[in-house]
C-alpha cells in the first residue's frame, strides 16, 4: 500500500526538520547550513560521532570493534555458550 502524496510531503518536512535540528545543535556556529528547507531532506546530516557513524564492520577509523546486529549477537551467544558447555 502506497502512500499518498501528502503523507510523502509531510514526512520529508518532518525530516527535514529534525536534520535541521541536528545541525544546529552539533555544529558550532550555530546557523543554517542550508537556506532552503528542502535540501535537509534531499542531503545526509548527520553527526560524526562513533554512535551515529557506527557500521558492522568497522575496521580502522575507532578501532577494530564489530557491532553486530541483534540477532547475530543472539546467534554468538548461544554458540559460546554451547561451546562453554560441552567443556
């Protein structure tokens, strides 16, 4: 089921608006970084943090850590705990 245009229109200025949001609040001088609200929503904000930049396998840029998705970290789990019991 499709949405309707106005639906569409109402998501991207909600969109729009909470990447505003951030960048306002992340960069430090504090001002628009686009005149038009429109280009929020056609471009990717984002803070740079290791929270928001985090990938599954993120190798170099904050270390060698892997997140894995929450079924996978399931998965890890349950097989060392396996393994821890058969020992």
């Amino acid at each position: 089921m499709s949405r309707t245009r106005a639906e569409r229109r109402f998501l991207d200025y909600v969109k729009a608006c909470r990447k505003r949001k951030i960048c306002l609040e992340v960069y430090l001088d504090h001002q628009d970084l686009y005149n038009n609200l429109h280009q929020y929503s056609k471009n990717k904000i984002h803070c740079s943090c290791p929270f928001c930049s985090e990938k599954t396998n993120n190798r170099g840029r904050y270390g060698s850590r892997r997140v894995w998705p929450i079924t996978d970290q399931k998965r890890i789990e349950e097989m060392e705990y396996e393994v821890n019991e058969l020992d």
